[in-house]
C-alpha cells in the first residue's frame, strides 16, 4: 500500500472515532437536559398576623398568629418552622392561588426568627420576631 493511501486510511479512522465521540456528546447532552431538575419553588413573602400584641413585646407565647406565606410554586408544600426547630415544624400548609397559612403559638421567648421553605428551593425567608411571655386574654394578648 502506498503511503499517500495509508495517510488517509490512518485520517479516516481518526474521523470516524471522533464523529463517534461527537455523538455520544450529544445524546450525552440530550439526555442531561431531559434529566436536569426543573426551577426550584421559593417562598416569596412572609407576614405574620396579627402584627402585634399589647405590651412589651411583639408576639407572646400561649398567643395564636396567623404565618402568611407567598409563593412561585403551588405545587410545593410550604414547611414553617421556628429557630431551633428545624425542618419538622411547626406546621405545614399546600399552597392556593400562590399563598400558604399556617398557625403559630411560639413555644419559646429565645425565638429570634420564623422560616418558611418550600422543598429544593433556593432559598428559605425568614422573619424576625420579638417574644415575650405571652398571657392570651381571649380576644387579646399581652406580651411581657
């Protein structure tokens, strides 16, 4: 065989394995992008009603609130918890229409924060809060 038919017998083979190796790339891609996780949900907003107590304090424990949540994905559960508490809680609520409620008694005066976050999010808000102790006259609350 000729040298000039060898060069391009050796130039083919070459051509041939990367053209290989570019395809496998590509399903390689394809398949990554058909794999890859969809936009994690995210709370977006927090408030917590009533916003305020009679007394020293803002929030008393043995008191009932309202934690209101915004979110982009109706489709997540919404987690709420306490500092400290970590992810169990102290509630969990589906989301309607883009906002989730929960109830909230704080169980502590040390509470320096409430979160809300919703599974594989890229983000948890938090809210800061102000406890004392809390004496629930019914249709009131006084935070000492």
């Amino acid at each position: 065989m000729s040298p000039k038919k060898r060069k391009v017998q050796q130039f083919s083979a070459r051509a041939g394995g990367m053209a290989a190796g570019v395809a496998a790339l590509g399903v390689v891609a394809s398949v990554t992008a058909l794999t890859a996780p969809s936009a994690s949900a995210t709370v977006t907003g927090i408030a917590i009603a009533p916003a305020s107590t009679l007394g020293a304090h803002r929030y008393g424990t043995t008191c009932s609130y309202t934690v209101t949540v915004t979110v982009d994905d109706d489709s997540q559960t919404v987690y709420f918890f306490e500092e400290g508490q970590g992810p169990s809680g102290f509630a969990e609520a589906k989301p309607s229409g883009g906002v989730a409620k929960a109830t909230w008694i704080p169980s502590s005066t040390k509470i320096t924060y409430i979160y809300a976050v919703q599974p594989n999010a890229s983000a948890q808000i938090r809210l800061p809060v102000d406890v004392g102790t809390g004496v629930n006259l019914g249709s009131a609350c006084v935070a000492i």
